[in-house]
C-alpha cells in the first residue's frame, strides 16, 4: 500500500493536557526542549510544515476549549518520514518521558489525514479530524499511525469515509 503521494502530504496533530502549568519548575525540561526538538523536525527528511505561533512552538494555541491542552500540528511528505522523526533521538527521549508532564487521556490524542499539498491545516480542521476518529475509529479521513490510509487518488477524502 502506497504511503506518499507527490499531490498529497500527510497531517498529523498531536495534543496533551498538561499536569502543570507550562512556567512550572515541573516542566523546565520539557519547555527547554521544545526548541531543540522543533530544529530536528525542522530539518528531518520529509518535513515540511509546522504550526507555531509568535513564540516559535504552538504551546500558547488554544485547542478544544480547553486551557490545559497543548497541540502540536505539522504536515511530512508521509507516514514514513513522520515515524522516522518520532521514534529517534530527542523526540523519543520526551516520548518516553510524557507520563511525567502529560495526563493520560483515555480518547484519541492524535491524528493523521492527508492534505493536499502546499495546504496549511487549521486548528480547526485539526478539533474536526481528532473527533471523528473518537467517534467513528480510523477511517481515510482521519486516521492513526496504527490503522493509516494511502495518499487518496483524485479528490480529497470526504467527512463521510
């Protein structure tokens, strides 16, 4: 099964509700390792988008109403690129360390879907995708690393798949 498309880059979100608040002494290493980590995925093989706002990260982009959750969005050129980047180096090290700054959520807290390419996904069409996936479990128009979908063919996946 095909998993790039040259038409299509894949978008995947990513949120967590934090234990502390983000200036607390219980999160320093988290915080100051965001900007490090952020330059890897920056100049991984198959990057090509991050969300950020002025403060060069996303940590301060409210995401479904709720104050304690933080988001990181981007777009990779496909699952490959995004796995290689997650499971390596300094972003395993925080993966492997999450429980520590992050609550355990019982829901989905990631998602994958494609976009075409060159688009910049919304906050938005982020809340849309993660809660279809709560609701309807993987499908081509929001998906898992676990259960992915090939890049669509033609048009773009529609809400209803």
């Amino acid at each position: 099964m095909p998993q790039t498309s040259a038409a299509y880059e894949l978008a995947q979100v990513n949120i967590a509700r934090l234990k502390f608040p983000l200036d607390s002494p219980q999160l320093t290493y988290f915080v100051d390792a965001l900007d490090p980590v952020n330059a890897v995925a920056d100049a991984a093989d198959g990057f090509v988008w991050r969300l950020q706002s002025d403060s060069g990260n996303a940590t301060d982009i409210p995401v479904l109403g709720d104050e304690w959750l933080i988001i990181n969005m981007s777009t990779w050129r496909d699952t490959n690129a995004l796995t290689a980047f997650m499971y390596q180096g300094r972003h395993r090290e925080l993966l492997s360390r999450r429980r520590e700054w992050f609550e355990k959520l019982q829901e989905a807290t990631a998602v994958l879907w494609w976009v075409p390419a060159g688009h910049r996904p919304t906050v938005a069409e982020a809340e849309d995708r993660l809660l279809h996936l709560r609701a309807h479990g993987a499908t081509p128009y929001a998906f898992t690393l676990r259960t992915s979908f090939p890049a669509p063919e033609g048009a773009a996946v529609s809400r209803s798949a």
